[in-house]
C-alpha cells in the first residue's frame, strides 16, 4: 500500500504542466529547487531550466561543501539559455572576487536581466565591484546591497541597464560615482540609498538624459559632503528624503528636472530654497513631509502645472508652507492635509496669519479637500480649515477625519462634537461643496 501511494503521488506530479513547474521552482531558492529532484523522474533535471536563480549563504552551511563550491556545481549544471535573475547572498570573507566574476560571466553568457548583490561585511570590510560587471549588453536591473565599493577608473558600459538600485553602497570617490552612471544611456530607474557609513564622495553628480524616476534615501552625517547637483532632463518622479543634514549649512540640491510629474520631498528644511523650489515648479502632483519648517517663496517661480498637493502637518507653524504653496498654486485641483504626529512632535507655539490676498487657487480651482487625522483642538488647524472652507468657491468635496477617543472620554467627545458642529456652521463659498466626517 505505502509503494502505491508513492506512484500515485508520482503521477500526480507527472501530470503538472512543466511550464507551471518551472514557475513553482522560480520562487524557492536554488538550494531547494534541487532538492525536488527526488520528488519523480520528470523533476529530476527541471531546477536547471529554472530562468531565476537565488543563493544565500546563509542557506549553505553544510560540512560537505562550501558555499562557492555549491553556486560554482549550481550554476555549471544550469541550462536555461535565458537567465532572468540571478540573486546573490554572501558574506565578504567566505567568497572571493574570482568566484563572483566567474558566476556573473557565466550567468552574461545565458543573457542574464537581472542582478541583485547583497554583501554582509563583517567587521566593516568592504567587497570591491566585480570588474566583470562593467560590460554587459543584457542587464537591465543591477541592485548593489551593503559592503560593496564602487572602484572605477572609466565608465562602465551597460547599454540596456534601465534600473539601478544602489543601497548603502561606497563609492571610492566622485568619480566612481560618475562614471557608474554615465555608462549606462538607457537607465530609467535609480534608487540611491544612502547610510551612515562614510566614503569618499564630496557631492553627488547625477547627469542621466534618459532618467525618468529617481529616489534618494540620504541618512549620511559626513561633515565633508556638500550636496548633490542633478541634471535630468527627462526626470518625471523624485522623490528626496533625508534625516541627518540639518545641521549642514554648506549643504545643497541643484536640480535641472523641466519635466517633473511627481515630487515626494521628506525632511530637511534647508532644501526648500528658492532655487531649488524654483526647480520643482513643472510638476503636476507635490508631497511634502519637511521638519523645521521655514520656506522662501521665490517670486519668480509659480506652479502652473500643479493640480494636486499632498502635505504632512506634523511639525510645528507647517501652515506656512501651505500659505506659500496655496500662492504660488493657481491651478490647485486636490488639497490633501496629513496629520500623522509622532508623540515627540513640537507643537508648541506659533499663530497663523491669514494670507492678505485670496489665492487664486481658492477662488477658481480647488475642488477637493481632505484633511486625515485633523486636529481639531487646535486653534491654528481650525482656522486654516475655516479659512478653505470659507474661500474655495468652487469645492465639491471637504473630508475630515480625526483620531479616535475612547468612548469613555465624554468630555472630550462633547468638545469634538462642539468644534466640528462650529466647522460645520461655516459660511462656505461654495454653496455645493459636500462636508463629510471620518471617524475612526
């Protein structure tokens, strides 16, 4: 009986698609995609015909063999004659340069698309950027994770590179930097993500034509770095987020982006400039998450294009960012308010003052306003809502939501009812605007 239930669990497996067991396979490391070798006849030679291939060091530990020795048997076994993905997890001090350069150079001969590199470097030792990775013809996704070195003399050359993920990476110098990216004319997508280990780039010079989306995560405090100077003339997302440079006076953002759709900009006040606010002026759809809030507004620069602005109020007199942007934002379709308040937020202090002309945008544009987690004992937050309220002759929709209070806090749930029952009793300027309340 026990035999003839492993034939017809054999069957079973006999009867599955090998296009469907091709993509089971895809989704489980190399390591265990072979050992369903021994699962039927019909499995036995399938895991070399798998078009992803994923290796963890940590996954091979075994006496019998080291971990170079079983990717090296892995990927010589292989037969896919198109690789998709080649995921690489290691240490520094067990695989040497030699070993990564013969797995990349084997996996360029079967076409290889995407490359991920994801380095542990004990006690802070660095791995240097394979040189066989500064010529390939079918990369199209590189991500570099963690103790790796970007060392490189002359640019790389990656004609069909279109995404580039670079997280906690070291750069031997600016122009390591540099000649990463300009041997790469067809990258779209570049994630630059920045840790608190130092290296040896004073400022980050990005000059990529064909770049449509770029993402910067900067959690860096190295005194000698002075900024980054971007030129993308193709650039329609940014996103830029950083928490460490605000005491950084030499600090600063050029960015020449006339294309900009999107714009994603989290912390660091002393970015927000009128150079560099100038320079965002093209986009349609703006969010922005600051701490010390303090803003120039340059009197050159309107947002003609921008239709929908997203903005976190959190951070203590953030209603003179919003004044500014309501300014300079005569087309301003979408209004969105986010208070997601950490418990050490300052809120302390500060008086908003009304602008002393009405935006234009308030008059002839804003149609939709919503406000998350409104704070509605606050003086000042109630008197911006009034104020839109008040003014947006052609506002449709108005949603507040607060956060919740527990059912047992009577008091503070007759004082909520109050203030937003006065909201409620508003004059608006637009006779079909629809108020409507969330509550969590």
């Amino acid at each position: 009986m026990r035999n003839r239930g492993v034939m017809n669990e054999e069957d079973r497996l006999t009867q599955l698609p090998e296009d469907l067991i091709l993509r089971v396979l895809s989704l489980l490391p190399t390591k265990t995609a072979i050992t369903t070798s021994v699962l039927s006849k019909q499995w036995r030679s399938l895991w070399k015909f798998v078009p992803n291939l994923k290796f963890d060091s940590e996954d091979h530990k075994s006496q019998d063999q080291t971990f170079s020795e079983g990717v090296s048997r892995s990927i010589l076994s292989h037969k896919a004659t198109v690789l998709e993905s080649l995921r690489l997890k290691f240490s520094s001090d067990n695989v040497s340069p030699v070993d990564i350069g013969l797995w990349v150079g084997i996996a360029f001969t079967r076409h290889l698309r995407k490359l991920v590199l994801y380095v542990y470097y004990p006690s802070h030792e660095t791995f240097s950027f394979p040189a066989s990775l500064c010529t390939c013809n079918t990369l199209e996704t590189l991500k570099l994770s963690l103790g790796i070195i970007v060392d490189l003399l002359s640019p790389v050359l990656m004609k069909s590179l279109r995404t580039l993920h670079l997280e906690f990476v070291s750069y031997k110098d600016d122009e390591s930097f540099r000649n990463l990216l300009s041997g790469c004319p067809v990258l779209e997508n570049l994630v630059l993500d920045r840790g608190e280990y130092y290296d040896d780039v004073v400022t980050f010079v990005i000059e990529v034509p064909s770049l449509k989306r770029l993402e910067i995560y900067d959690y860096n405090c190295d005194e000698r770095f002075e900024g980054y100077r971007i030129n993308v003339s193709s650039l329609e997302y940014l996103t830029f987020q950083e928490l460490t440079f605000q005491e950084l006076t030499d600090f600063e953002i050029s960015l020449n982006a006339p294309e900009l759709v999107e714009v994603y900009i989290i912390g660091g006040s002393y970015i927000i400039a009128d150079k560099f606010l100038g320079s965002l002026k093209s986009a349609k759809r703006v969010s922005f998450d600051l701490l010390p809030l303090q803003i120039v507004c340059p009197t050159s620069s309107i947002f003609y294009q921008l239709v929908s602005l997203e903005m976190h109020t959190r951070k203590q007199e953030w209603w003179n960012v919003l004044t500014v942007m309501l300014e300079i934002s005569p087309k301003l379709q979408v209004l969105r308010l986010l208070d997601y308040r950490n418990k050490d937020d300052d809120m302390v202090g500060g008086k908003w003052n009304e602008p002393k002309y009405v935006p234009e945008c308030l008059l002839s544009h804003l149609e939709t306003f919503v406000w998350e987690k409104y704070a509605w004992d606050r003086q000042e937050e109630q008197e911006v809502a009034t104020y839109i309220l008040r003014y947006a002759k052609q506002l449709k929709k108005a949603t507040i939501s607060t956060n919740p209070i527990n059912s047992k806090k009577l008091k503070k749930l007759e004082e909520r009812r109050k203030m937003l029952k006065e909201l409620a009793s508003v004059v608006r300027a637009s006779s079909s605007c629809h108020l409507v309340y969330e509550f969590e």
